[in-house]
C-alpha cells in the first residue's frame, strides 16, 4: 500500500515529529511531566495522526525503528527541558503491544544503554496498556521490572477499557495508573463514572501506585479528580498537545 511505503521514508526523511501534553500535579499546580505523541508530517497529505499510521508501522515491523526515534527524541528534549524549565522534568512516551513484543523478537532493550546513569533515572515513563498485561509471555513482567531498575517508570495507559481484572495491578511493576478519558468525560453528569474513579484511585492508593486523569476538558471534571485526590491530570482543559517551542512557552505563562 502507498502509505506503508511512504512510512519508508518518513524515517530517513525526517518526517516525524513529537507533541508534548503537559501533565499537571492537580495538588501542587505544577507541571513537571509530558506526554509525548507522535506524528507524521507527509510530504502530500499534511499531518497524519498516530491512529492511521501505527498499525501499518506495526505490521511492517517500522514501529521498532520509529519507537526508537521517539524514545531518543524525547530523551533529548527531556534534557533540555531539564536545564531550560525543571531539573525534575520528565517525559512519557507511548509503546503498543506489538511493539514490546516486537522489540523483544529483536532483542532490541535499548532503553537503558541510552540513559546516562543515575542523573537520567526517572527522566522517561513508558506508557503500556492493559492488553500487553494478558499476553501470557511471562517476560512482560520481568522486563517492566527492568525499566524500573533502569529508571524508567511504567504507567498502564487508557485503564479501564482493557479486560484485566483490578488484581492484574498488583501483579505487575506498575508506577502509575491512567484513567481513560472515557471515565473523566461524564464526571458532573454521571455518578457511576464517579464512583469508578474514586475506586481506581483508592485502589491505586493502597497499591502504592499514582493515578493520572486522562482527557479533562473542563473546570468541574478537575475539581471533582482534585478532591478524589487523584494525583495527576491532562487534558484539553489544561492544553493541547503542542510543539515544544509552544510546550516551553505554555509552561512558562502556566506558573
Ligand atoms: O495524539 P493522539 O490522540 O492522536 O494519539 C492517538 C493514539 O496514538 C494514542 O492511543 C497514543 O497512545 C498513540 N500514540 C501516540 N504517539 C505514539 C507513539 O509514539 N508510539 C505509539 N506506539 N503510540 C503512540
Ligand atoms: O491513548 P493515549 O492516552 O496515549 O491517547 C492520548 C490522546 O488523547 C492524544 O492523541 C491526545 O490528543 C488525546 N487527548 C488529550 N487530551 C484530550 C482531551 O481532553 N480530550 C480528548 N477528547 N482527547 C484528548
Ligand atoms: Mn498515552
Ligand atoms: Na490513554
């Protein structure tokens, strides 16, 4: 198909690049995360969002060459927002299941070698699902634990929408939990989708882990998460994700 022979040469071509979500500590204020998300700028058709390109990468086997950039790209930014805005800045960035496995068919843990030691622990999260969870490899497991011995953190993205059950978390190195926006979007309207935070959020609590709120779009949705004690949040509400330029000067006017 066109496009997969596109995405090519989207990676020699330089075509990709990174937007970064700040994720705001909803106790403190303070902005000191982001999520980064990738994107295609082609040649002809413009912008290409990550949901119209990641399968195919996935099925050509691309996403591990690509994930590879996003991981260094990040990295290096991470490094200059340390020095330009935080030294405790820290990025996410986002690894499919097919990816993991992917980049364990290839024996392809790169991730530690590009951290320069113990000044970089804590610098990246890597953002999982709860279907790389199910995936009866044992090896997922222990390789998470690897990320954290290696400073890496590890957060389950989009929890609630998967089918692990809520024993699944203890079972794995999990440093935090993500709530789909899915459950954030009726918070005011609904109190099922009330009471399902509040217990994601205790249940996080006593495991040890963080919670971040995904997809908050307004004041209420906020204040709710806040007073839940949900830990962190990002959404449209706070700023959408933006070039870094635009991500340096929006931390900047935020504080
Ligand atoms: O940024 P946007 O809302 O369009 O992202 C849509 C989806 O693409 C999200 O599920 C997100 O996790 C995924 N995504 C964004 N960037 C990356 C990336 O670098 N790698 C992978 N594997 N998925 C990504
Ligand atoms: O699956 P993942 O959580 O990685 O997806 C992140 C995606 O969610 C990004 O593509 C981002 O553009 C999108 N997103 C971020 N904040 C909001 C929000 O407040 N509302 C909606 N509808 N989407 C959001
Ligand atoms: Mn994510
Ligand atoms: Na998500």
């Amino acid at each position: 198909m066109q496009l997969s022979h596109d995405l090519h040469m989207a990676i020699n071509g330089q075509q990709f690049f990174l937007e970064y979500q700040p994720v705001v500590n909803l106790q403190t204020n303070a902005v000191l995360k982001a999520e980064a998300l990738i994107r295609w700028q082609h040649p002809d058709k413009g912008v290409i969002p990550p949901m119209e390109f990641i399968c195919i990468a996935e099925d050509t086997l691309l996403i591990v060459p690509i994930g590879e950039w996003v991981f260094k790209s990040a990295i290096e930014q991470c490094r200059q927002w340390r020095t330009s805005l935080n030294p405790d800045f820290q990025v996410a960035i986002n690894k499919s299941p097919v990816q993991f496995a992917a980049e364990y068919k290839r024996q392809h843990d790169w991730l530690k070698e590009i951290l320069h030691g113990s000044s970089e622990r804590n610098m990246v999260v890597v953002e999982i699902t709860e279907r790389l969870l199910l995936d009866a490899n044992t090896q997922v497991s222990e390789r998470l634990a690897k990320y954290q011995q290696a400073g890496v953190q590890v957060a389950l993205d989009d929890f609630g929408t998967g089918y692990s059950a809520l024993s699944y978390l203890k079972k794995f190195p999990i440093d935090y939990v993500k709530i789909d926006r899915s459950f954030v979007g009726e918070l005011g309207t609904s109190t099922e989708d009330e009471a399902l935070c509040r217990a994601i959020i205790m249940m996080a609590h006593s495991l040890g882990m963080q919670v971040i709120a995904e997809g908050i779009e307004n004041q209420r949705q906020l204040e709710i998460l806040r007073d839940m004690g949900c830990d962190f949040g990002q959404g449209f509400y706070f700023s959408r994700p933006l070039r870094p330029d635009d991500f340096a000067a929006w931390v900047q006017q935020w504080q």
